[in-house]
C-alpha cells in the first residue's frame, strides 16, 4: 500500500511539475479574503458560473442531435421531444437553466452596484461583467430563434424590424443578421454558430478573465458607512484587512457558495421536471400571419414597453435607449471610483435600484399576462357587425369577407370588437384617402407588415371599397387636398 501510494504521488509530481497547474489552483482555490465576506450576499457570481457550465454540458448533449437547418430543425426537436429517451428533460433543463442564469447575473450585477464593489481597483472587473450580462442576453434570445417555430420566425421578423432602424447602415446590419434579404436556412446557420461557437466561447473567456480579476484584487470587502475608498490608501487598508482578519476561501468562505449554486441546480430541474421544455409551437410558416410573437421570460418587460410605446416614440427609444444604458453602465466605474461605498450613504444609487427592479418586473408581470393585441379570438368568433353591411354593394361585401378571412381585426377595431394594436377602422374613410389606403395595405408601415404579396388584386380593390364606407356618421370621405390643388390648377391653365 504504501508502495502504491509513493507511486501515485511520483505520478502526480511528474505531471504537476509539466503542466504547473494544481498548486496555481490550489493557492486560488485558498486565498486568504476578509472574514466579514463569507456571506450569502456573496454566492451569485459562483451560481452564475455553475449555471454556466450547465448551460454548456446541457448544449453540447443537444447538439449532438439538433439539426441547424430551415428545413430539419423543427422536427429535430420534435424528435428530442418524443423520440430521444429523456430528450424532453434535457431541452427542459437548457431552457430553464437560461432564465436562471439570467436573473442570476442580473442580481450579481445589482448586488456589486449596491455594495460599491466596482469602485478602484475592480473597474475593469464591472465593466467585463456588464459585458458578459450582455453575452447572457444574447445567448437567451438565439437559443429562442433556434427553435425555430411559428414564435420563433416572427419574433426574430420583429427584431430585423427593429435592427433595420438603424440610421445609414441598417438594411446592412438586417442583411448580416439573416444571411440574406429573407429568414431562411442561412440565418438559422448564423444563429446557429453565434448561440453554440462565437457567444459561449466569448462568455467562456469573459468569466475566466472575470475571475482572475476577481483573484487579482481579492474579493470585494463588505461596505461599511464612512469608511472611504482612496486610490491613494484602499490596497494597503485591503491587504491589512485580509491579514487582520483574512479565512482561506476554500472551505470557510466556498460552502456558501456550494450550497446556493447547489440549490439553483436543483431548482432548476424541478422546474425542468414540472414545467417542461419550451416550445416548439407550430411550424414556421410566413404565410400564416394570425400568430402573437412572444419572447422567452427574460424579454417580457422588453415586449411590454414596446407595446406601450406610442409608434412615434418607438424608433427613438429602440436607437437611442440601449446605447445610453450601455454606456452609463460601463461609465459607473469611471466617474464614481472613488468615495462612499455603503448604501446607507449613497441614495441615488438605492433610489435607481429600485426603481430599475420596480420597472422591470412591472413590465415583466404586463409581459406575462396582458393579452396584447392582436388578440387570436377578434376575428373568429366575432362576424363583421351588421350596421356595417347594410346598403353595400357585392363589390363592398366581398371587400367585408376579405377583412374577416385575412384576419385584419387582429389588430384593428370594428364596432368595438378586435385588437386593439392598430387604430380601429370605423372611420378609417375620414382619416385616409383611397391612395393612401391601398398604399398602406399593400406596403406596410408603421407597425402594420405589408399585405402586398398576401392579397392578390381583386381582394384589394375589394378591401380597399368597403374601407371606403367606412366613414362614421356620414362624415365626409377624406380628400387629398394637393390633388385638388393640382386639379384646380389644371383647370386654370386650360381655361387660359
């Protein structure tokens, strides 16, 4: 025995003295840090990290079996779904293991705000964490459009949209985002390599350099009122502290950390085994416009500003927003790196706090339970109100149908009934005229899609006629005052 023993450790000493790894992890592993940080405010970073590596055992497993193209990739998770022995638990535990992980690293970043743990000299530490918040954003949303279901196409139509407003280059960006002018096989690809190569590889190496900064500058010492952070005096006073009163992290300070990591897996698999994978819904089919997009949890508060937002505010807010954001959180660290950290003593950064988790999880509540038009039940249990028929022509009537067949009280009132995303239509004949109308139905605009290749021409004189009835109480019909002008004018000159 003790042969085998001398063995093993001349094994270990030959491999170790090549490779110089264990005694580096070991010493990190055992790092002395201040004792009033062994705390439960403290283990989100770690749970972040476990989750992480979930994320990736759980990815890898699925792409084993997942089929990236336009045309394979819904009936591959179908067949993961049914098929494939516990297939369905394992797209659960993705799915879910995402949305832990975002709230996760969204309080670890709210936590380190609110303990002024991004001050000197862990700036660089924060703004690499705002960046892998990103990352984790963005892993959300392509493993969303990888499912590639009925959701799935027009939710990423919606965020082309967006993308495309974009001053100067954003019919570039749309092309880039696509692979092409159209969703097709060559997005799927794209967003095939960004959610499985270039978004995991980057977050990988962002949380390495994250906590080998984290290692670097030692944990972040609990804030007490008064007591300041001075680039001249903070690293002595830190290292005085650790001395003073310093615990091996390993294991004083890393049960805690276990434990709650431990706990989110957990949680994470019983919400696998109850609730299931999401989705996929139906096929993906651009001709079958009756559906209601819907984000994957994290995005709800994102679906339900957008909803409330007046259009004219809806490309501003969609440009400019973000890059504020962004920039106000990479600048935190810059213009406050100094000073107060305790939150007793810093109310502006409480009162921003709160009013960021407030928000979002109003919106994420109106996400998650406020029938946003269109609504699916406007068209196909409710008839076109008989008011609205009477003293029509055939032409007129056939206009009618076509309003009722292609679903367009999703979004627009008639005799208050239907969606409510669109203006109603009751007096649409006042507010437009014919030119404008047709214009509208067959191109498009605002929040409406373009119904050009959707309706063929007889459907839209049709449409177009029995909108044109539709004027209130006999109100006049809507008039383009530039071609009366240019009619007036004409007049003159032949009378001349």
């Amino acid at each position: 025995m003790g042969e085998l023993k001398q063995n093993v450790w001349k094994l270990y000493r030959w491999v170790e003295s090549r490779l110089g790894l264990i005694e580096p992890m070991t010493e990190a592993a055992t790092h002395p840090t201040p004792e009033n940080n062994v705390s439960w405010m403290y283990v989100f970073g770690s749970a972040a990290t476990v989750l992480l590596l979930l994320q990736v055992v759980t990815g890898v497993l699925l792409g084993l079996v997942y089929n990236p193209t336009a045309k394979d990739a819904w009936d591959s998770l179908q067949f993961i779904n049914h098929n494939l022995s516990l297939g369905w638990y394992l797209r659960a535990l993705h799915g879910w293991g995402s949305d832990f992980m975002v709230v996760i690293v969204l309080i670890h970043l709210i936590q380190v705000f609110l303990f002024g743990a991004y001050k000197f000299p862990r700036e660089l530490t924060w703004i690499v964490g705002v960046f892998l918040l990103l990352l984790t954003l963005g892993m959300a949303f392509t493993g969303q459009v990888l499912r590639f279901d009925q959701d799935a196409y027009w939710g990423l139509g919606i965020g082309a949209s967006l993308v495309s407003r974009v001053p100067w280059i954003g019919a570039p960006l749309v092309h880039i985002m696509l692979g092409g002018p159209i969703i097709g096989g060559a997005t799927l690809s794209r967003f095939f390599a960004l959610h499985v190569f270039i978004i995991p590889g980057t977050l990988l190496l962002g949380t390495g350099v994250h906590i080998w900064m984290v290692l670097r500058h030692g944990v972040s010492d609990w804030p007490m009122p008064g007591r300041l952070v001075s680039k001249d005096t903070y690293i002595s006073e830190y290292h005085e502290l650790t001395e003073r009163t310093g615990v091996p992290f390993v294991p004083d300070g890393a049960w805690k950390d276990a434990v709650f990591a431990a706990t989110m897996i957990l949680a994470v698999m019983a919400c696998a085994f109850f609730f299931g994978p999401i989705g996929p819904s139906g096929v993906p089919d651009p001709t079958i416009i009756q559906t209601v997009p819907k984000p994957d949890y994290p995005f709800y508060w994102l679906y339900s500003v957008l909803a409330f937002l007046p259009p004219a505010l809806e490309t501003p807010l969609i440009l400019i927003a973000p890059v504020l954001i962004i920039a106000g959180l990479l600048l935190v660290p810059i213009v406050a790196s100094e000073g107060e950290r305790h939150w007793s003593r810093r109310p502006v950064a409480v009162l921003t706090v709160t009013i960021v988790v407030v928000a979002l999880g109003i919106f994420t509540q109106l996400g998650s339970t406020t029938p946003w038009s269109p609504k699916m039940e406007a068209w196909s249990s409710d008839p076109i109100p008989e008011q609205y028929l009477k003293n029509r022509s055939p032409l007129e009537h056939q206009g009618a149908l076509v309003l009722q067949n292609k679903q367009c009280r999703n979004c627009h009132m008639l005799g208050g009934s239907g969606g409510e995303r669109g203006p109603a239509l009751d007096t649409i004949a006042t507010r437009m005229t014919e030119d404008q109308i047709i214009r509208q139905v067959l191109q498009g605009g605002g929040n409406m899609p373009a119904y050009g290749n959707a309706l063929t021409p007889p459907e839209t004189k049709a449409l177009v006629q029995f909108l044109l009835t539709l004027k209130g109480n006999n109100v006049p019909l809507a008039e383009d005052a530039s071609r009366k002008l240019a009619e007036a004018e004409s007049t003159d000159r032949k009378s001349q």
